[in-house]
C-alpha cells in the first residue's frame, strides 16, 4: 500500500521498503497489542522472528 501512495505519509517517504515478517490476527485490538510485544523485543529477538526461527504461538 505504501508504494501505491496510499499508506501513511513517514513510511511513503521511507521507500524503498521490504516486507520481513507479517501477521494475520483476529482483530484492530489485537493486532495493536501484537505490535506492542514486538516493539518491545530485543534488536535480536525481532531478526529471529523475522527469519522464521521463533518459537512464539499468537
């Protein structure tokens, strides 16, 4: 969506970008609560998650 122009006016200023790592969940509030655990993991822990070696169930 980004690179239509549609997404949010920082990340459209940010191209290019590479997608890594997505999740489907249920719900808005749950995708926000995910996205909160995630910013708060280590540097580490989010390039392990991004690789495809979490150990992690949502």
């Amino acid at each position: 969506m980004h690179h239509k122009g549609k997404g949010a006016r920082y990340t459209r200023m940010k191209a290019p970008v590479t997608l890594v790592y997505y999740e489907e969940l249920e719900d808005r509030r749950a995708a926000m609560k995910r996205e909160i655990q995630i910013k708060n993991m280590s540097h580490d822990r989010k390039r392990s998650l991004a690789e495809g070696f979490s150990q992690d169930v949502v």
